[in-house]
C-alpha cells in the first residue's frame, strides 16, 4: 500500500474494505475516499436511500443493515461473506446517541447494543475472514474519559444519563479494539481505534443537548467535516502498521491519543469480551 491515492491516501489495489455507518458523515467521507484510492468498498447503512446514494457515488455496493436488530448484523455478515469471501479493512464506525434509554428488539439498551454489541458480533461474524495483514479500525471518541464500565450494571438500567451511555460505550470500544488486537496478532491481523474530533452528522439523530449543536450556525462553525473526521480512519486503513501506527493503539489526527489508564486493564478488556460474547452468543 505504498502508491498513493486521490486526496493522499494509500492506493489499495482491490482490496476489500467494509465501512459501517456510512450512508452519511464520517463513514461516508471514508467509503469515498478509500473508493477513490482503488478499494473494493462495502457502503454500510442503516438508511436504504442514503446507503444507495453514497454507495452510487463511490461506484460500490451498498449494505443495509440496522445495528439495532442482531439478526441483521448476521445478515449482513452473511451477505459480505457471500459476495467478497474476504475482508482486507473493516472499519467498524456505525454509532448513535439516544437522549432516552430505550431496549432493542434483542432486549438490550440501544447505545450499548448499537455503539459496542453489534460491531463486536459483526467483527467476531467476519473474523475467520479477515485477510492476512487485514485491520480493523473501531471509531471511538475522547468523551470515553467520562466513561465507566460497571459489571454489574452494562446496560444502565439502574440510572441512565444520555451522555454517560454514550461516554461508556466509547471506552468500551477501546477496550474491545485492545483486546482484539492481542487475540488477533499471531494472525497478521492489526486492530486500533481513533478520535474523529467533533464532526458535522446525524448520529445524535435522537435529539438531547448534543443535535441541538449539531444543527444550529454555531455547531456549523466549531464541528469539523466529514472528510476531516474521516482523515485518521484512512489513514490507519492504509498506512503500514508498526511502522506508522501500532496494533492496539489509540489515534487523533494521525498521532497516539490520550485515553484513560483503565484501557490498558487486560482483566477488564477480557470480562468485557467474555461478557459481549455470552450476549450475541458468539466469540
């Protein structure tokens, strides 16, 4: 992956790259910039005429799938299989923030099933696929440094703050991305997280504090673009590993992050992923 690529991304050649969450914002600046550097892409959405329309526009095939339904995580899993047979990058970017806590038809809380319990099924679904030198590339964010995880309570079903969810969720992908990157190792196949910075989308579709931002002239100003939340997903999706990043890190702007001690906890991230598995019954 040393050619470069439109916009100064690393050619890709083919490869098979799979982006959740991409029928808008990040997800979608990523699947058309990866597109655009000779990637085979899979253009992931929850919506199925957004999915189509950015899917049309990077000449690739779209995937629709609802993080909030299990089944369809399976779906899709068994559909991406079907059609490529293996994956080369897997960026795991699918996320929400919901103002309320609400269950899932699977009986989980939504962000925790959205944000950690599907990418997790889907990853795990997809892992006997994983190309040699495949990565995997889970977007995170810097509010997990208000993140907590309670083994006795995952789902906040005792007391449920929107943006405390949401928080836990991030840390929680940082310490599944840590974790896969030590199960995965004697395969070739890296894993890291990132920090896209605070960008203009429509995850906080839900409403609360956080879409007020999003939509009003100041959140226009201070929020970032896609394509610059996308820069370090790209980044890590092509750049060498070892050399420019390394497995199991944590980036923002393409530079190591600060994330909080507990990630580094290998207890933790081992409960965390015992745990996931006994709730999609896999892993």
């Amino acid at each position: 992956m040393t050619a470069r690529g439109p916009g100064g991304v690393a050619a890709l050649d083919g490869r098979v790259v799979v982006v959740t969450g991409a029928s808008a914002g990040i997800g979608a600046a990523a699947a058309q910039a990866l597109a655009a550097a000779g990637a085979r892409v899979a253009v992931v959405g929850r919506t199925p005429a957004k999915t189509e329309a950015v899917a049309a526009r990077c000449g690739a095939a779209p995937f629709v799938c609802d993080f909030a339904r299990l089944d369809s995580v399976r779906d899709l899993a068994a559909a991406l299989v079907a059609d490529y047979g293996r994956v080369d990058v897997l960026a795991n970017n699918a996320g929400l923030y919901a103002r309320r806590r609400e269950l899932t038809v699977d009986g989980h809380e939504l962000t925790f099933q959205v944000n950690h319990l599907a990418p997790f099924l889907l990853t795990n679904l997809l892992a006997d696929h994983l190309a040699d030198g495949a990565r995997v590339i889970t977007t995170s964010s810097r509010a997990h440094l208000a993140g907590r995880v309670d083994r006795a309570d995952l789902e906040s079903s005792r007391r449920y703050v929107a943006f405390r969810a949401y928080a836990t969720t991030k840390l929680e992908n940082l310490l599944f991305s840590s974790e896969l990157a030590r199960r995965l190792d004697a395969r070739g196949v890296s894993a890291a997280a990132f920090h896209p910075g605070s960008v203009r989308s429509d995850f906080a579709r839900r409403g609360g504090a956080v879409a007020l931002v999003h939509r009003t002239p100041l959140g226009r100003v201070v929020l970032h673009s896609p394509e610059s939340g996308a820069d370090t997903l790209c980044w890590l999706a092509t750049a060498p590993p070892d050399s420019s990043w390394h497995s199991g890190g944590y980036y923002a702007r393409r530079r190591p992050a600060r994330a909080l001690e507990v990630v580094g906890d290998r207890g933790l991230a081992g409960w965390l992923w015992a745990r996931s598995a006994e709730l999609v019954g896999c892993g």
